[in-house]
C-alpha cells in the first residue's frame, strides 16, 4: 500500500506501537485465532442461491424451460450444499475455538460432522421451505388491496424478503448451529429494516407489510396466517437477572405468544412472555398490550383527546411546549 | 460450479427431483416465461444516471466546466433513454405475458409503442423534475437548523433520495407502467427507510426528515410545502371486503388529504381516506389521528399522565408490568 | 456509450437545450466547480479500514497472529492515514470554494494544514476510540440476554455498528471537518436505521439494541452506561426562528440531556433543550417526555384503557373506525 501522495504524514512507530498495545490490552475485539471465520460474501452468496431456488426464473438466470429447469436446480443444489456446509463448519470450529474451556464445546472433527449432518438435512428441508414461502406469498397479496399481482410481492415486498430470511435462518437456529442465523437475519434486518430473532417460531401464511422497525424477539411464538404492520414490536419486559446484576440468558420466554389469523397493526407494542393474544386477535395500531387477549376480539386504546388551537390563536404566544415535535 | 473441497456432499438425485416437483406443484413461485424480466441492475444505473442529471457535479463525472456541460448532459440523457425504454418495454413485456388471459392486456408490439411513448414522455419531464427536486431541496435546508449548507441535503438527507426517486417512479406509475415504479421505490426504501407508494401524490417543496418508519400509502395527497418527521404513517384504517372476505383492489381512496403547508411530528398516524388535514395545521409527535382537521389547527394529544416512582422505593418489588419495556 | 438496441428514440437537441438551461436556471442543484468533491467510495474504504484496526481478526485479514499484527496494523493506519487527510482536505477545500463570500473561509493552502493536523489528531485518537468501542460491545452484551458472545454483537449488532462509526464521526466533527461527518454518519443510518448526528455527546458503555428508527440530535448529550431500543427520539420541541421566519441555526441547545445508566425502552420520545433524565432513570416503551426527571425514577405513562370487543358481536356492524388500522 504506497502513499499515493507525498506529502501524507507518515505513520510514526510510536503510534503503531500504541495501536498494537491497545490490542493487546483489550482481547475483546480482536481474534487471533486459528479458525477461518465465517465470511460474509459467501454466506451473501448462499442466500442467492437460496432465493434463486425458491423463485426460479424471477431471480438468477432467465429464459428457464422445462428441459432446462432439472440440471439448473442441481446446479443451484451444488452450489448451497459447498457454501452451506462450508460456512456452518467455519462457524462450529470457530465457536470450539473461543470456547475451548468450555466442556460442551465440539473437537474440531466433531464439528465437521455436525456441519455435514446439518446441511443434509437442510438441504432436505428446501421443498418444505419453498412450500412455506408460497404460503407467505399468498398471504402478502390477500393482505394488501396495493399489491396488483403476486410477482409484485416477490419482486418489491421487504416483507417477503424478511420472512425468506428468516424461515432459512430459523432451519438453522433450531439445529444448533452458531452465528450463521444472526448473520443471514442480520441482512435480511439492514436490507429492510425488519428485525426477527432467528429463534422466534412463526406459522405458514405470515406477512408484514412495510415492515420497517418491526422487531420479533427470540422467544415468539406466531401461529398461522396472522399479519403485521410497520413498527410493530413483539418484546420482552424487563429482563430477569442473578444476584449480581447480570442477566440470566436461560432461554426462558420473554417474549409473546400469537394464535391464528392475528392482526397487528402500525406501531403496537406487545409485551412480556407469558401474553397471549388469542386466535382472529385483532390488535388496532398503536395499542401498548401487556396482558393476554382472549380469542377473536379487537383490541383498541381510548384515544386521549385530541386537543385542538387555532395557529392564529396561539402565535407569538406559542411556547415550547405547545408543539411537542419530534424532529 | 466444481465442488472446492472433496468431502462435500454430492446432491442426489432424489433431492434434485423433490425440489423439481415442488417447483412444478406451486407455479405461483416460478417464472418459466418467455419475456425478459425487468433487470435491477439496469434500474440501479437508470436511477444513478437521472441522479447525476439532477445533481449534475455532486453526483458522477466531476470537475464539469460550463464547456462540457452540453455534451455531458447529452451522454446522460443517452444512458437514461436507453435504459428507461428498455426496462419499461421488459415491464409491459413481462405483465402482457403473465396476463394473458387478460382480454385488456396490450400485445408485444403494443407494449413496444407504448414503452417508445412512456420513454419520450419521461424524457421530456426531466427539466420539470429538477425543478420539483429543487423545491425539495430547499424545503429540506429550510425546514432543519442543523442543515449548515444546501448541498448538506444533496449529498446526505435520505429525505431528499427518497423523494427524488418517488417523483421518477410517480411519473411511470401515472403514466401505466406495471412493476418498474415499484422497484424504483424499495430501491429508495432500501437505502432510506422511507417507504412511499408511487401511487402518492406529492407537492413541491416537501421534506421528510431522518424519515426511518415513515410509511405514505398508494392514494394519499399531500399540498405543497409539507414536512413529515420519522415513523410517522399516512395510512389505510380497516380494507374494503367483496363477499368472500377477499380485498377489493378498486383503487378507491383509502388514504389521508394533507393541505399545504402542513407539518407532521415523529410517529403520528394519519388514517382513512376521508381524513383531511387542512392548510397549515401542524399535528404533533405522536398523535392519532382518524379524522379531518381543518385548516390553520395544531392537534396535541392530552398527554397521558406519567407516573414516576423512585427506583430505590420499587427495588425488590418491581413486577413485571412496572417497567414496559419493549427490548 | 453507443445505444445497445438501433430503435432506441435519438435524443433531440431540443432536449438537451432544456435540461441544460434548467441546470443554468438552478444553480442550488449543480456544483461547477474546481475543487475535488468528497468520494463516497474512498470514505467507505476508510470506514473499513477503521473497522478493521478496531476489530482486528473480526474483519478484513485474516489469520493473524502476535508476529504478523505489528506489521498489519503499520500498513492499516497508513491506510486510513492517506485516506482521512484526503477527503478531510477535499471536504475543506469544497466548503472554502462554495463560501468564497464568507470571510471566515480559510484559504487553500490554510485548508492542506488543517487536514494535515486533523488527520494526525484523528490517528492519535485511535486507541481512545478502541478502548470506548470495547466499552460498548461490553454494553451490548451486558445488556441482551438474546447474545450469547461478545463476538455475535462484533458481527451482527446494528447497534455496535452505529457507535462504532458514530464515534469517529463525532471526532470530526468536534475538530471541525465539515461534511465528512455526515457522510460517514448517513452510511451507518443506511445500513442500520439509526441516525445518530455526529454532533451529538455520547459517554462510555453505550448501547442502542435493534435500533430501527432510533434519532439522537445534533445537541443530545449522554452519560456513561445508557441504553436505547428501537423508535426511540432525543429531540427537539419547535425551532427558534428569526424576525422573517427563517430558522436561527445558531447552535443553541435543542436537545435532551441524559445522565448516568438511563434506559429508555422502544418508542418512547424525549425532546427538549432543557429536558434533563437523571442519572439511573428508566423511561418505560411508548412514553412521551417533554419535561426533566429527577434521578433515581422509572416513567411509565398511565395507559389508556384497552377496549376489547368480540370479533364476532361487531361483525357486519363495523365502522371505518372501529380498528384503525395504520396498514
């Protein structure tokens, strides 16, 4: 890397020495170990060649026919099986590798292992998978009177995107393998600002239309068909901790149950792991909930009142808090 | 595709027919016609291109002289007819194909005319554009103290994408192009958080600031002058049903009326297409707002009132529900 | 660029007349100037550069060990060394070229010496700026009992991003490098949804979880150890303005204080100049605050009753209003 301009100020040994030193004195951020980390481009990769599985012609290669489609498919299989096994592995070995003090953790052999097992039967999973997404599909077209045609939902929804992701992410989650969930949720979360928990559990038929600020905790549970709108959050309440302070990560459920057929709406904040909102819930938007909700009722807030002044009325009398603004 | 490492698990034949025959058994997710689909990559550069057109020097080719100003824009105007036509006729192209049975649905070389049409139409808008993008501009310095210069807003204000790539997929969306509109807009949804339905109609000089949750449905109007703030929604309240429970996709109004000059504050929600908000109002952060306002009014909520309890007084007790948290 | 397909519409000189006089026209939207503008490409590559001297091992090389790191790090801080005085300079010498009528305006050469001095207190802050990150990926796991390493909030925390690239840009922006700042600030909102202002104070051990829709303004100041979810807003109330209606940007402060280890849960909205939350506040989800707390206390809102109504009792009865929506 040469300077591409003379008069750039050198790099003093002093500073590198500084820089070094702080390495060393804070392990935290730095990994020198042996292990090859996961890699984003190739867990990037193994994405679209998931999505060009699950939407064949709409994503990857075009002028697809019936001849063409078997070979194309074994292609695409190869493809996810490499960078599948390849990237669940690095994750395993890596994960052995920081928690080599740690008596569960796997030998290296072992990971390769686990890492083939589990591709197998993800790989096996893929018709299911595709089956899933249909369902998710149908339901984003039934849920919004804008979309004009199911492509459209596959094209532009970044409520498909998230629950594509997710459902992969999901398949992972459960069969033990570290990191790599998070990472696939984790773009799925910058591409649309959808946030799902690789851990929560979601039914057939779900949708989310705009999506942005939604976030679905780890410990959800979602039955079939239900539907939710933009900012929605499905959290936890406060977090239970040890004597010293420190959270407990005992995988208990903090976060709410949905039954069947849900609806909600923008903005609602559903709390606490032991609420349960019953089956054909509708939940208005806006509304804070922290209880359960029995089966096939509407949930709304008395709205506070409005209160309205006249802009000639309050101005040059207008003080700050006449307008609580927000910008 | 070679397998780069030798122990990979060779897909079998069996997994390559399952996934062929879930292929087959759900066509909703497949495209095996004939047309060619809209490329993103082709729209990423025909929105880059209209970018450097409207920005001409802040955006693409620098150190441009009043010399070769001409012959740049003309270059430019090149790459976007090109482009434009080409993706609007795979568009209509695509839509007449998957439509067939559609007896409205125009043939090839009517797609062909048409897309020749929308192009010189698009073209032709250009100057207009900018002249819209220029109030836009100033709306977004004047409307934020912590703007210190217009260009600020240019090179950084997803306010500013946003409703730039909005008045390109507005004009396509008004002049009946399928699909290209939409992916045009969750290109700026992507970047911005910022979801705006082509649909919209917009007037100059409006600004969205920060903007992340900001969600504007499909037939909204919004007057000149405007200011939005981040998550606030322009919504639908409850969709129209036909008998069988499926949504009447008619094109009815289903969103709110803004007049001009009117601000709204970080997180309200303004729903149904009845809701008029008159010239000058100003609604504030927060609010929930299902009916008309009119004109020269600022809307507050009565706050609710908060409870403050001592931290130390609820050690020890706290339940649950004493701090809603939503993590 | 010749055209791909012989019936592509030529581009008519009339045209190209009308594009370029409205760029003549529009001055606001076009920079015809002799200065090197920012490069989005280069300040991104700095971006990367600093993530991997902050986090090294995590990204960028791989396989380093204790010999190989000295030599890394060298090349690392060269790196970002040629590239900070680049666009630090290019920033300063654009500024002087558009303000030639602001007397304050350095000269070129004048411009050269302050990128040399800035780059080289930005170099020197490096190990500072390490020692504050480890501070908040600590945060970020103290405070999520859904991460399981440290190294998961390294990898996929949006929030840890966000401070990450926060802090440099802070940096900047208190040594007074225009522009820049909001650059690499507006990079980190588009990939994680959170808007942090460069000019905005922020102690150790911070963190932000999920994060989507997070504003923090140009005059937010907080403390050591506060946590921030998702949709939460520090901001302003109404802007001051001037005798003719125009914005007074005169730097005053505009938006809220927080002290030591506040909590401020999903939604809630705090805005104010004055508005102080003391040390060990806890401000509960969807609270709305305009006035200060005093230390030690948890805010909760009295929430609006809930009104539940059977799905089926107003089943062909509902109005519009019956469940808005938000949709």
């Amino acid at each position: 890397m040469t300077p591409r301009e003379p008069h750039t100020p050198p790099v003093d040994a002093d500073l590198v020495d500084r820089v070094v030193l702080s390495i060393y004195e804070e392990p935290l951020l730095c990994y020198l170990g042996s292990a090859r980390l996961p890699s984003r481009e190739s867990i990037d990769e193994l994405v679209e060649l998931l999505r060009e599985i699950v939407f064949p012609g709409f994503y990857g290669r075009r002028g697809l026919t019936h001849i063409s489609l078997p070979l194309h498919v074994q292609e695409l299989l190869s493809g996810v099986a490499i960078r599948a096994e390849e990237q669940i592995r690095s994750c395993l070995r890596y994960r052995n590798d920081v928690d080599t003090r740690d008596a569960d953790c796997p030998e290296s052999a072992e990971c390769d292992r686990m890492a083939r097992e589990a591709t197998r039967a993800f790989l096996a999973f893929i018709p299911e998978l595709r089956d899933m997404i249909a369902s998710d599909v149908r339901a984003a077209y039934d849920g919004d009177p804008a979309a004009h045609h199911h492509d459209e939902t596959i094209f532009c929804y970044p409520g498909v995107e998230a629950i594509f992701c997710h459902r992969i992410a999901h398949f992972l989650y459960t069969h033990n393998v570290p990191l790599l969930p998070r990472l696939i949720q984790e773009g799925a979360h910058t591409r649309t600002g959808i946030d799902i928990h690789p851990g929560a559990t979601i039914g057939r038929s779900f949708f989310i239309d705009h999506g942005g600020g939604v976030v679905i905790g780890e410990t959800v549970r979602i039955g079939e068909g239900c539907r939710i709108y933009q900012g929605v959050t499905l959290g936890a309440k406060s977090f239970a901790k040890d004597e010293k302070g420190a959270l407990l990560r005992t995988g208990e459920k903090r976060h709410p149950t949905l039954g069947n057929r849900v609806t909600i709406y923008a903005g609602a904040v559903v709390l606490g792991g032991d609420t349960v909102i019953g089956d054909d819930c509708v939940i208005a938007g806006s509304v804070f909930v922290t209880r359960s909700v029995p089966e096939g009722h509407v949930v709304r807030q008395k709205s506070p009142e409005l209160v309205l002044r006249s802009n000639t009325e309050i101005m040059g009398v207008v003080s700050d808090d006449e307008i609580p603004a927000g910008g």
